[in-house]
C-alpha cells in the first residue's frame, strides 16, 4: 500500500478483510422504483440512446413519469471531451509522479469540469495494465506494475466520486494492446490475471467505492468481456462485492442474451455509429439526416465503414442488444424479468447514490484557471530526469538557448482518439522556454513536424532501418545545426503521436532520432525532452548531457517544461514503465506474445511483465522502472521493520535532502520471497512514498505493507498464499537502484485476501 503523505496512517493494502463498501445508496428507495417500471421503461435503462443535445460519448433517457432524470457519461480520462475544457496531462504523466493524493486531486477537478458540462459520469480511469511497450493507449494507462496502477487508480476514482461524478473504472480487462482489440482473445493464465490484470480494478472497487466499471472489448481466454460471466459475476460482483454498474464499451456487445446473463448491465452507446454523435462525424450526421425509406444501414456500409476508426467491429451499424433482442428474450422467459431489474437496480442505484434522483448533485466548473494550474503542477512532477550529465540541468537564467525541434512551438496536449480534449488554450515548448530564459532563445524546426498520425519513422524502425544515422541533406538540419552552435546549450523538443485504435513504434516519428545524434554532435551542450506516449528507444542517450521523460503534459506544456528546464520546479517524476534498450529485450518479445498469432495473445511471459521480467532475465534496461534523478541529493538511512505481516508492517527509513534545494522523493519498498516454491518475480512493487524536502531537511518516511503484498497467487488453492520463511524489502530508488534492505521472517504460511 502507497501514500504520498508518510507521516499519515494507512489504510489496509487491497484484498484486505475490509469488505467491498456497503451499496451506498437507498436501497428500498431504489426497490420501489423498480417494481413500479414497465418492461419497455426497464429496456430503455440498460442501453444507450440518442442523446437530444448530442455531446454526451452515452445517454439515458431516464423515466419522465417516474422523476428517473437522464443519465449522461462522458470521456475522458484527462478532460471532458464533449465541451472545450481543461486538457490534463496524460495518465502515464500522473502515474509518473507516484502521487495518489495528486491523483486524488486530479479526480476531484477532472469531475468538477464533467460537473460543468452537465453530465454525471466520466468514463476514467483506464487502469489497464502497459504490458507491452508497443501499446498505442499507454499514455492512457498507469504502468507495467499492478500497484502502481493500482494507487493511482484508486486515487483518481476517489477524487471523481467525491466531487459527485460516478467514476468508471476501464477497459475491464487484459485489453493490453490496440491491435485486434475488437476480436483477440488475451490467453492469460490465472495467476497473471490476479497478479497482474486484475489489482487495479480491485482496488478501485473494495478500496474505493468505484460505481462503475467498463468491460472491455476483447475476449479473454476465448471469451468475449461482455460475455464472461467468471468475471463480470463470479468475481467482480460475487467475489469483490462490487454494486455498481458494468457497462460495455463502445460497440462492444455482440450477443445480448449473453451478455446479460454474464453480468453485463448496460450497453452502451445503445444506437448504431450512423446515429450517434452526428455532430462528431459529418459523413454520419449526413447519413442521420436522410429519409427512414432509404436503406440507411446499407448506404453507411457502403460510404462509411472505410473511414471509421476500428472499422473491423461488426456491431458498429447495429441497434443495441440490449433493445429488441433482451425485451423479446425476457418475453419469451429465456431470460428472467428478474435479471433485468438486477441491472436497472445497479443503474438506478448509482444515480441515487449519487444525488441524481433529486437533482442534488454539485454545480461544477468547466475550463477553471485553477485546473490549468494544477495541470502544470501534474506535469512538472511527472517529468522524469532520466540523465543530468554534468548538472547541465538546471538551466542558468542568463543561458543562450537554442530550442530545436520539429513540434517545438506547438504544445503536446494528449493523445489520439477518445480520450481527446479541446482546450480554451495550451502553452507550447518554445514559448514556455522564451517566458522563463534569461539569455537569448533562438529556434530551428530542423526537421518536418511531426503530424498527429505520422509514424513513418516507427515503420521505418519496424523494417530495422533505424538508426542507420544516415546523412541528410535536408538544409533544416544544416540550420539547426549553425543555430545551437551559437548557443550555449541546445534543448532538443521529440515526440510521437500515439492514439487509441493503433499501437506504437519504440522509434520516434520522422527524422528526430537523427536530428538529436546531429545536434549532440555540433551543441556544446544538448538537452533532450521526450514528450511520447510511452517507452521509446533513444539510441543518443550516451551522445547527450540530460534527457527528460515529459510524456503528454496536457495544456499547461510551456509552462511545466518551462519551471522544469530552469529548475524552478524539481522534476519529481518516476518511470512508471521501463524504457528498454531494444524491443528483443522485453518479456513479450516472441510474435506469440505480442501482437500474437491467429487471433490469440499468449500471455506466456505469465507475472513476468516489464521490470519483472527484466531482472529475471537479468536484462539491463536503459532505464529501469522506478528511475527518476531530482535536481537535489538524497541519502537513505537504515530501513527497519515494524510489526508482523500477517498483522500488518510499518516499513520505516530516514530519508535527507544533503543539497541546497527543495527536491521531490519517491521511496520506494519491493518484496523478494527468498524461499518461495514457485517462481516469482526476484523484486515486486509492494509500497511507496512521495514526500518533498527542502534542503537539509530529514524525514522519517514510511510505508504500510498487507499480507498481500507479500502473496502470490496460487491456482491449485485459488487462494492469495504467503508462505513460511524469509522475505527481503528492498528500500530505495528504482527497481534497480536499492539503499537498504529489511529482512522479515514468516514463521507459517498465510492466506491473504
Ligand atoms: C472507446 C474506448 C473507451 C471510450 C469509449 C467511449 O472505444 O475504448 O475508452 O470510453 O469508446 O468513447
């Protein structure tokens, strides 16, 4: 279990004996309205509809005649999609600062800005697992590590559904990777699922209340998502007590009857793609405006399937599953009238837990300025040093700064695809660069821009021509090159452009890797800041004196990279997921694995995911999971252990700030079984801290530990097992970069929950 305060009690780590939270909401209220519903009042609860404003992503209708108001949801997980409003830094940038009390406050402004466009859930966060590098949504997601992800989930859904806004928890589950989401099935194995896949939404519903969860569209194990009742019932709703809704992604449900029994309770969005959003998609908005004589559904095969994202999802041109075919189903007596009002009660039962039913809920503020600043607070702390050679960082106020790159004055708000946000304003690299410097500040492009959808130098790296650094004679470079040689160092600005519906390339877009190689070369010092939407490879690294991790930094980039460059904030990130030297080097290497073969993705590399799999194969990562320097100096006293684990332990270590300027911790506690009788990862993420000190300020930080944190989950006895004998913290920096080590004794096995 993690916190960001050390000096604060803990609550239990997840799967504790606490049980998943009461229903919280009316609950004889809720029963009376359901039995007072028709069958068509119920049918028209459990799917989506076309929303009369048309800005909501879903709709609910709601029942007029029994004072059930309209339910409207909305992406996304780093702003509201629907409305020009304050556009967040991505997830992997919040994850980065190992934050969950900032996660906690990003929660609570992101519904403030839902709360302001009038709608009642937002569909965040995606806590999904970045198992692969290759991942077109990790800067969506968290991490490669289970409680990483886990915290900062937990965190962000509690600052949503305490601000009034149900939160949704996504895309439930093991959908990994963008290529064949619609159809692939996620071969994972039981023990990886409940120790890798599964922890964040756990955590999300027993620790943290979430009212909804979405199910993903891929299948696992051969099952559709929406239809996999062992996960929908059996351990979401029966296991994990949780008493909200789960509702399916976007187009996701195929067969309604299934579904239903499954556990699914709401299909969204409810109305073929041609009439949804008609304002989103004018080729669509065209089709919605024609006759009902025409064939509609063949015309929009015929003029638009080519050009619909995920045009390989057949449901796209369907009416819900959830309409005719779930009414004529419960009218037949295929499906019980009771299971329908199961679902309706878990709809009905997050509107009145959340003030819906009277109207009560919090008036909101869409584009607040406040939210602008604490986007950039979000950023600077997840900006990772990944190298300061020299302490060529912080930048001195009087230096001359030649800025290079080819999206340089353009800031690098989000990603693509449904999490996408339109914000009133966005500061960009340069000018946030030329409002902090001192001295001069030229610009040279250097290289062409790179477009939003551009991933020609992934291809090119996917062909293995990469960093063939062959000479260009583009004459953009050639005056990049005569500009940094005027300067006194050269920040280099790279980026990607990852977007939902495709995964990505380790390689930057375009010419960037050469332009970086060019102008370490000619630049008597050269900064490099990497604003992508995960891992990606930097054959430079050695050739450069600093390199930053920025990730996407939503509006506030110019301001962030600004205080961050010139020190005025210490970039207080650490890396969430490992960045490798080469694609060979990660666990899912293997075709099989990844993006797998004949629709199937085998999860072979079973619990050894990212950092996990690196150190047992003993494979030197160019930055390991865990890295982050700061611009100040730390020193770790020896760490002590406190308690019993079966009981719960008190993990303790003096931390001091030995330079002369407040700097940004992240302590951190891994577990290694030294006697375990299978094989586990050698170190685990079971705990950490983000505390600030100023210079020459100590602190005692510590960390709470559960007996899961020390468990394993075994298949034979599906049961979290702790077994008898030694374990070792590691207290420290990184996965890799340990200051002192803990040893605990267990003197009989445990099972944990
Ligand atoms: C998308 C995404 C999901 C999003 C939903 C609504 O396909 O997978 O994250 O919330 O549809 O846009």
């Amino acid at each position: 279990m993690s916190d960001t305060d050390p000096q604060s009690t803990e609550s239990e780590s997840p799967g504790s004996a606490t049980d998943a939270p009461p229903a919280e909401y009316d609950t004889e209220r809720v029963e009376g309205l359901v039995d007072r519903l028709t069958l068509d009042e119920k049918i028209a609860l459990v799917h989506g509809d076309v929303d009369p404003i048309d800005d909501a992503t879903g709709y609910l209708p709601g029942v007029e005649r029994l004072g059930i108001p309209p339910l409207r949801l909305v992406d996304g997980p780093t702003g509201v999609r629907s409305h020009t409003s304050t556009a967040f830094p991505s997830s992997i940038a919040l994850a980065a600062t190992w934050d969950p009390d900032l996660a906690r406050d990003f929660g609570a402004a992101l519904a403030s800005e839902v709360r302001g466009a009038n709608h009642d859930v937002v569909l965040a966060p995606g806590v999904n697992i970045v198992r692969v590098p290759q991942c077109g949504r990790a800067f969506e997601y968290y991490s490669e590590d289970p409680e990483l992800a886990a915290s900062m989930g937990a965190g962000t859904v509690e600052g949503i559904q305490s601000a009034g806004v149900v939160a949704t928890v996504k895309h439930f589950v093991a959908n990994n990777q963008e290529v064949g989401r619609h159809h692939a099935s996620s071969e994972v194995g039981e023990r990886a699922l409940r120790e890798i896949y599964l922890p964040a939404f756990e955590r999300a519903v027993k620790d943290a209340g979430v009212g909804s969860v979405m199910a993903a569209y891929n299948r696992v194990d051969g099952t559709y998502m929406t239809e996999h009742r062992r996960l929908l019932t059996d351990v979401l709703k029966d296991e994990w007590g949780f008493s909200g809704f789960v509702v399916s992604d976007w187009w996701a449900t195929s067969d309604g009857v299934a579904a239903a029994r499954a556990g699914l309770d709401l299909d969204m969005p409810g109305v073929p793609m041609y009439e949804w959003h008609v304002r989103e998609m004018p080729v669509d908005g065209l089709l919605g405006s024609l006759p009902d004589s025409l064939p509609r559904q063949e015309i929009a095969d015929l003029l638009t399937t080519p050009w619909i994202p995920d045009a390989d999802n057949p449901n796209l041109m369907l009416d819900s599953p959830f309409d005719d075919p779930l009414r004529e189903a419960v009218t037949r007596g295929e499906v019980g009238e009771s299971l329908l009002d199961e679902k309706v009660r878990r709809v009905l039962g997050q509107m009145e837990r959340f003030g819906m039913l009277d109207g009560e809920q919090p008036d909101g503020d869409l584009d607040a300025p406040a939210h602008h600043d604490l986007t950039q607070e979000i950023a600077e702390l997840g900006t990772v040093l990944l190298r300061n050679e020299d302490d060529v960082l912080p930048l001195a106020d009087d230096a001359d700064v030649a800025v290079v790159g080819p999206n340089a004055d353009t800031a690098k708000v989000g990603g693509g695809g449904s999490s996408e946000v339109d914000p009133a304003r966005a500061t960009d690299p340069l000018s946030g660069v030329r409002e902090r410097a001192g001295g001069e500040v030229r610009f040279a492009r250097g290289v062409p821009r790179v477009e939003e959808s551009e991933m020609v130098g992934g291809l090119r790296g996917w062909l293995g021509l990469g960093d063939d650094g062959g000479e260009s004679s583009d004459p953009a470079i050639a005056d990049a090159l005569t500009t940094v040689r005027e300067a006194d160092v050269a920040v280099v600005f790279v980026q990607d452009a990852a977007t939902e519906t495709a995964d990505r390339s380790l390689w930057l877009p375009g010419e960037q890797d050469e332009l970086v190689g060019r102008v370490a070369d000619a630049a008597d010092r050269t900064v490099v800041v990497c604003n992508t939407g995960g891992p990606v490879r930097m054959p430079w690294a050695a050739d450069v004196d600093a390199v930053l991790a920025g990730w996407y930094q939503g509006q506030a980039h110019g301001e962030a990279v600004g205080s961050v460059l010139y020190g005025d904030a210490d970039p207080g990130g650490r890396l969430p997921v490992t960045f490798g030297r080469r694609l060979d080097d990660y666990p899912t290497g293997e075709k099989r694995r990844y993006p797998g073969v004949d629709d199937q993705v085998h999860y072979d590399e079973g619990v050894f995911v990212g950092y996990r799999g690196f150190d047992a194969d003993d494979t030197e990562p160019l930055f390991p999971f865990g890295h982050g320097d700061s611009y100040a100096d730390f020193e770790y006293g020896d760490p002590a252990a406190e308690g019993e684990v079966e009981s719960g332990l008190t993990v303790s270590v003096p931390v001091e700030n030995v330079s002369d300027r407040e700097g940004r911790e992240v302590v951190q506690v891994y577990v290694h079984d030294v006697e375990a009788s299978v094989e586990r990862p050698p170190t685990e993420l079971a705990a950490f801290a983000a505390v600030d000190l100023d210079g020459g300020e100590s602190r005692t930080v510590t960390c709470d530990l559960g007996p899961r944190d020390f468990a394993f989950y075994d298949e034979e006895s599906e049961a979290w097992t702790v077994e008898a004998g030694e374990f070792e913290l590691l207290v420290g920096r990184s996965s890799r970069d340990v200051r002192g080590r803990v040893t605990v004794e267990v003197e009989t096995d445990l099972t944990a929950s």
